[in-house]
C-alpha cells in the first residue's frame, strides 16, 4: 500500500514540476522566437538599474509590414524569429538579449566595458545580417540605437532605453531619407 502512495506521490510532484516548467517558459520567454521576453528584460534591468556601467541597445526590423502584406504574416514571423537569434546570439557572451515586442530587440551590457561590448555586439550583428541576407528570400534591414550611463551619468536604465530607441528612430529616418534620395537621383539621371 505504501508503494502505491509513494508512486502518486511521485507522480503529483512530476506533474507538477513539468507544469512548473511549462508557466516558467510562457512567463519569461517570447512564444514566438524563444529568446527572453520583455518582462525577462524588466526582471534583469531592476537587478542591474545601480550598476555603475551600462549600456542598452534597441534594435527595429525595417519593413516588417511590408513583408507581412506581400507575403503573409508567416513569412513575418519567419522573419522576426531569423532576426531574433542573430540578435540573441550577437549579444552572447557578456549581454542579455530580450524581444521587447513587435519586432523591437532590447540587449543590455553591464560592466566596465559595456560601450566596447555593445560595439562588439552592433558589429557581430551587422555581420550575421549580411551573411543570412545573402541567400535570404526576404532580407533583413534593421535599424538600431544605443545608448550608455557613461554618456548620462545619473540616468536610468528606462532613460537609457528611451534615448537608445530615439537613436534608433533616427537611424531609420536617415535610412528612408537616405532611400527617397536615392529614387530621387534615379529618377533624375538622363537616359
């Protein structure tokens, strides 16, 4: 009779740990590409918020809604899952990599190297994007800003974010400024 108590017993915890596991992994990861979701990003932020030295990169796919019309919104999500890894993987090792939503990306670096890691990580990412848009049926564009406590001393790491997303916007407007310029001259050289 014990024998029989003890395997429900071991039954119930089994059940239960797997449960566990499965509400740990909706709660913290995003469904969609398996990288750390936004709530992740606002658990570790908090943890890192007094550091001394960091540094936080926003990142943004570039006509996502035009893939998603032309081609539906599977090869969307293709996209955004292609472009999650790159980014995860750049962000390894020494950063922590989240999907803040959307397409937008958040990696954060702490330390005293956090601008050069970021640099690092700004590079690796370029240079993944580059080799995957190579054979890609759909490439991927991106635009991304960063911003660092050593540039705002006595800032937030909400703040930091919010100027590193303003960066990005930027670089995105410079890129659709820069891609009306260039029809423009097109459009406008002799034949």
């Amino acid at each position: 009779m014990l024998c029989i108590y003890a395997a429900v017993e071991l039954c119930i915890f089994c059940r239960a740990r797997r449960d566990y596991q499965k509400l740990y992994q909706a709660a913290y990861f995003d469904a969609l590409t398996g990288i750390p979701n936004r709530l992740s990003a606002d658990l570790y932020i908090r943890q890192c918020a007094s550091s001394p030295e960091i540094t936080v990169a926003m990142a943004d796919l570039d006509g996502l809604k035009l893939v998603n019309d032309m081609s539906g919104h599977l090869a969307g999500d293709s996209m955004i899952r292609d472009f999650a890894v790159m980014f995860y993987n750049s962000a390894l090792p020494g950063a922590y990599a989240f999907r803040n939503g959307g397409d937008e990306f958040l990696a954060v670096f702490s330390g005293k190297d956090s601008r050069q890691a970021a640099a690092r990580f700004c590079a690796s990412l370029k240079e993944a994007v580059t080799r995957y848009n190579h054979s890609a049926v759909h490439p991927i564009s991106y635009s991304i800003g960063c911003a660092s406590r050593s540039e705002y001393p006595d800032t937030s790491v909400s703040q930091l974010i919010s100027y590193a997303d303003s960066r990005m916007y930027h670089d995105k407007y410079l890129k659709k400024r820069y891609a009306q310029a260039d029809t423009l001259s097109r459009k406008e050289e002799p034949t």
